[in-house]
C-alpha cells in the first residue's frame, strides 16, 4: 500500500500505572497485536517512542520526539517528518483491536483532504486516523506556539469525518471493540476478557 502506519508509543500511561504498549493480552504483548495487524497492509511502519531500546524486539523503524513531552501532537509531527509516503496511518499504542482492513478504508478516502477521522457515537478519534505528510508543518507551528490539543489542529485542516455507518461495512470487528483503547486497569481486564473469548470462539 502507498502510505505508511505510524505508530505512538510515547504516552506516559500515567492512568494504567505502567506501560500500555507492553501489557500482554493472550500471550503477546500490546504494541506486538498492532504491528502484526498492520503488517498486513504495510510495508513502512514507523513507531515514535523515545525509548528505543524497550521496542529493539519489534524490529520496526524508530524515531525519537523532536519535542518530548508536548503529547500526541509531537508523535505525530515525529512520524510524519520521516514517513516516505504523503498518505499516513496514525494510531495509538493503547488500542489491542486495530483493524487493518478498517485502516485501509480511511486511506482509501484521503486524496482530497489533509486529515480522514473516524467519529463512532459522536466521539472523535484522530489516534486511529490518515493524514498527509504536509500537515507536518502546520503541527509543529501548532506545538511551537503551546496549541497541544488535537481538536485545534483539525480545526485548521480539510478534514473528512467518517461516521460509524459509513465504517461498519469496512470493518471484520465491531468498531466498539476497533476503537477501544485501555487507559485504565480495568479497561486492561476487559481487553483481555475480549481476546480471551475471540480465541474460544474460533
């Protein structure tokens, strides 16, 4: 596929108490189910962490923050900078049931727009969502001038907003569970309780 998947793995987990991208849900940890998933559809994954030796196993390019501590925008600026392609994937390393062919539907809608965003059940989610290479530049004027918060940037950009009826046709998984992401313990639980029945249901 002409686009790359960025992947953020540079949050603090300071709400789960340890780090999300490393817990393990059916044998595999977190950040592991993303990259197996997008490796389906991806030949150009990108994780942005600060932290390069703790993903060395992922085998996957890395790059640091240019602007540590400034949140999701500054990931996004990361993998943005140094992705080959103008399409890209970004998604959260908090979220165990990404799916491929649902990132393949929103790539498939971005030629006209700066941004594609998903909206299930009115809530936004621009950490599992396409934007083009260029609004790199519009990021880092955002981050530079104290604007973190991601609902401004998209504020400024030609954005798509896909709903959840235009997605379930697109999507193998309930997009409850797609864009589910574990920010609490309990939220971890449930995650697991998911994955466990998926697999007795095979």
């Amino acid at each position: 596929m002409k686009a790359a998947a960025i992947i953020l793995a540079g949050g603090k987990s300071s709400r789960m108490g340890t780090n999300k991208a490393l817990l393990k849900i059916n044998e595999k940890t977190n950040i592991e189910r993303i990259v197996e998933q997008l490796k389906l559809f991806f030949d150009n994954l990108i994780l942005v962490t600060n932290d390069v030796k703790t993903y060395e196993f992922l085998d996957v390019q890395m790059v640091p923050d240019q602007y540590p501590g400034m949140g999701p925008l500054a990931g996004v600026h990361a993998g943005l900078n140094v992705s080959n392609y103008d399409i890209n994937l970004v998604v959260a390393c908090d979220m165990p049931f990404i799916s491929s062919e649902l990132a393949e539907a929103l790539i498939s809608k971005a030629s006209n727009y700066d941004a594609v965003i998903p909206v299930i059940n009115g809530k936004q989610h621009p950490l599992f969502a396409v934007y083009q290479k260029k609004v790199a530049k519009l990021v880092e004027e955002r981050i530079q001038s104290g604007q973190l918060r991601m609902k401004h940037l998209l504020d400024d950009l030609n954005v798509l907003y896909v709903t959840e009826k235009e997605l379930a046709t697109y999507s193998p998984i309930a997009l409850e569970k797609v864009f589910f992401n574990m920010n609490h313990p309990e939220e971890y639980v449930e995650a697991k309780k998911w994955a466990e029945s998926d697999v007795s249901n095979r």
